[in-house]
C-alpha cells in the first residue's frame, strides 16, 4: 500500500474583483473564502488548479505540521542550568 501525499491549501485574498474563471476554481478546490482551509490528494489536475489562483492561496505539504509538531515535542536543556 502507498503513501499519498497531500497538500494543505488555505485562501488567503479574496475572490472579490476577480475573473470568474479564478472564482470557478475556488470553489473546485472547496474554499469558501479567506481563512478556508482544505486538504487535498497532491494530484496534477488539483496542482494545475493551484496554479491558476496561486496569487490567492497558499499551499504548503500535509506532512508540514506533524514535523514542527514533533520538534516542539522534544525536550530542550534549558539555557539557565549549567551542570
């Protein structure tokens, strides 16, 4: 079984004054508006989509969070203890 990647899509602009098409695609990928977030399959015709408002969005991998997660996770020495 593999592993698919997705990708996390956030809108941050709004569709205001825009060209149909671009809103058209906005709503293909599920926002609804600024501050919507949807996570998708990383496909060609999802990443073409992307490409077509990505002066709107703002996209980063799913696996992102669960990394800086596990960084912040993991304990530190503390800077005012000298042993």
């Amino acid at each position: 079984m593999s592993v698919e990647s997705h990708l996390v899509i956030r809108q941050v602009k709004s569709e205001n004054g825009r060209p149909w098409q671009q809103r058209l695609v906005l709503k293909g990928l599920g926002l609804r508006g600024c501050g919507s977030q949807v996570t998708l399959l990383n496909q060609r015709a999802i990443r073409g989509m992307v490409r077509k408002v990505l002066h709107l969005v703002e996209v980063r991998g799913a696996e992102e969070p669960e990394a800086q997660a596990a960084a912040k996770r993991t304990p530190r020495a503390s800077k005012g203890s000298k042993s």
